[in-house]
C-alpha cells in the first residue's frame, strides 16, 4: 500500500495531511485508541476532527481516491 498512499501524499499535498502509522511500532498506541483491529487501516477526518470513513484491508487507488473526494467536497 506504501507506493498507493505516497502517491495520493503528493497528489493532495495541498488538500489534506496522511499520517502513516506502523501498528507494531510507533503506532500502536493510535490503532488501539481508534480500535483498528487490522491493517491496513485507514481512518479520514474532516478538519475539526470528525471521524467521516474507515476501512480495513487492502485497497486500490481509485478507493481511497473515492473516499477522500467525498470527504473532501
């Protein structure tokens, strides 16, 4: 998911923040607050917070693509 997630990074760079966690590393802390229970995991906020969509698994570009314009609108 690595070259998916790094792509959409630059392609929004002016639109919205990625925050790429490591379940078993750094970031466990944040998947078990959120109660990822997975990975891959992928949560979109809005701006002030709200937890708008989140997913598990595998996805394509065109999916996360979807998602992110439909938060973003």
């Amino acid at each position: 998911m690595n070259p998916i997630v790094d792509g959409i990074t630059r392609d929004y760079t002016d639109r919205l923040h990625v925050l790429k966690l490591d379940a078993g590393g750094d970031g466990r802390a944040a998947f078990e607050h959120y109660r990822m229970t997975g990975h891959p995991g992928y949560i979109l906020f809005r701006a002030d917070g709200t937890q708008v969509w989140r997913e598990l698994g595998l996805k394509t570009r065109d999916e996360l693509v979807q998602q992110i314009e439909a938060v973003l609108k």
